[in-house]
C-alpha cells in the first residue's frame, strides 16, 4: 500500500508535506515555548479543522472532544474544593502535560493519516535531503500503521482467549501484561522492521540518485498562507504565555 494510512483523495485542501512538517515543528515549539492556554486552544482546534479539511472530519471531531474534555478537566482541577490536594495536584498535572502536547500529537496525527509515502518521499527530494535521511523518515511513518495492525491482532488474539487488556486488569496482573503484551508487541516490531527494510532495499531506495515520481511536489498558495498563520500564532501564543508568567494582566 502506498498510503501510510487511509485515502487522502476525499480532501478539501492539499497540503505538501513540507508543510506538515512545519506544522510539526511549530507544534513543537509552541509546546516547549508557551506557556499560554488560549493559545494553545486556539493552536488545537486550527489544527483539528485543518484535519477535517484534509479529509479526515470524523476523526478531527474526536480529536477535538478528547481535547477539550482533557481542557474542561484541567480547569475543573484547577478550581475543585474540598478533594485531596496531592491527588488534585497530580490530576491537574496530567491534564495540564496531555494539553500541552496535543498539538504535537495532532501534528503528528496529520502527517500519518493525510500523507502518502511516495509524496512524502518526493517532497522531502525536493528539499535536497540525503537519500539516509528520507528513508529512516520514511520506513518510521510506515512502522507505525503497521504495528497498529499487530496490536489489533494481539488484542483479537487475547480476546479469544479470554483475556481482558482493561486498565484495571493491567494493573492487577503486571507481569501477565508483560507475557501477553510487551513480549508479543516486540518480536512483532522487529520482524515489522526487518520486513521494511527488505522492502526499502527491494525498492532500491538505499541508492543515492535522483529518482522520478508520478507526484506533483509543489508548495502552493495554500501552504504559503498556512505557514504564515501557524508562525503568527505561535508567535502570538509565546508572547501571551510570557505575559502570563510575567504576572502581566491582559
């Protein structure tokens, strides 16, 4: 399959890869440089539109409800009364960790579902990068949809036997989740990676020529102006969270 994950022809918007992997960085940036909540909900639900615009509007929307559940319950945290304040504090601390690098995630989340492979590799081309530098790039963002696969075979495969993967089960039986989880989850991921690599070799993609594609890499209007707004509000979300640090009133 050429797509990492699903079709990405049902789009409104077309967007290069170059600039998801901006959208990545500036994620990451936002994340490691702002303190700001509005800006980083505003970042979110700019980032959970342009999901939907490319094709993806089912899972945008729960993208956007988990964010702004995990938002509802940082603040409800922040002002409950009466709970034990060391299990507010950590409540509130995880929440606070998973609000913060949702855009990250997010990013992240666009570049797997929207990107096809043959694109990425051409785009990345484009940029006059390494061939040893795309295919690392390129075999991790395949991994991942295909270790999804095996984790949904082992989850069927536990579930024919009666085994249940819940949360509360985990943590009564750490050891059992350690035989039917991890050790599964390991020999799947290395014969996964020795299967990619043989296919990257196959492919002849460890040659350092240049090579042709059918895929039109092109940064268009469309990328110009979101890489324009992703710079303004991360800009505008680093000010605002210093204000707020600075003990500032806006």
């Amino acid at each position: 399959m050429d797509l990492v994950f699903n079709d990405t022809d049902k789009g409104i918007i077309k967007i290069d890869p170059r600039t998801k992997f901006f959208m990545f960085l500036a994620s990451g940036c936002l994340t490691l440089s702002s303190f700001s909540d509005l800006g980083t909900i505003v970042f979110t639900a700019f980032l959970c539109v342009i999901l939907g615009l490319c094709g993806k509007p089912v899972l945008a929307l729960k993208a956007a409800g988990v964010f702004f559940l995990t938002v509802f319950f940082r603040f409800t945290m922040d002002a409950s009364l009466g709970a034990p304040k060391v299990i507010v504090g950590i409540l509130s601390m995880l929440s606070t960790a998973v609000m913060f690098s949702f855009p990250m995630i997010l990013s992240l989340i666009i570049i797997v579902k929207t990107t096809k492979i043959s694109h990425f590799i051409s785009a990345f081309q484009a940029m006059k990068l390494p061939i040893k530098v795309i295919v690392p790039f390129a075999v991790f963002f395949r991994f991942l949809p295909t270790v999804s696969d095996e984790w949904t075979g082992i989850r069927k495969a536990m579930a024919f036997r009666g085994i249940s993967l819940s949360p509360a089960e985990v943590i009564k039986h750490p050891w059992r989740t350690i035989e039917y989880i991890l050790i599964p989850m390991l020999f799947a991921s290395i014969n996964v990676m020795d299967e990619l690599a043989a296919a990257t070799m196959a492919r002849g993609m460890d040659v350092d020529i240049k090579r042709s594609s059918y895929e039109e890499v092109k940064l268009k209007a469309i990328d110009y102006i979101l890489m324009v707004l992703l710079i303004a509000m991360v800009a505008v979300s680093i000010i605002l969270g210093n204000m707020v640090k600075g003990g500032s009133t806006i």
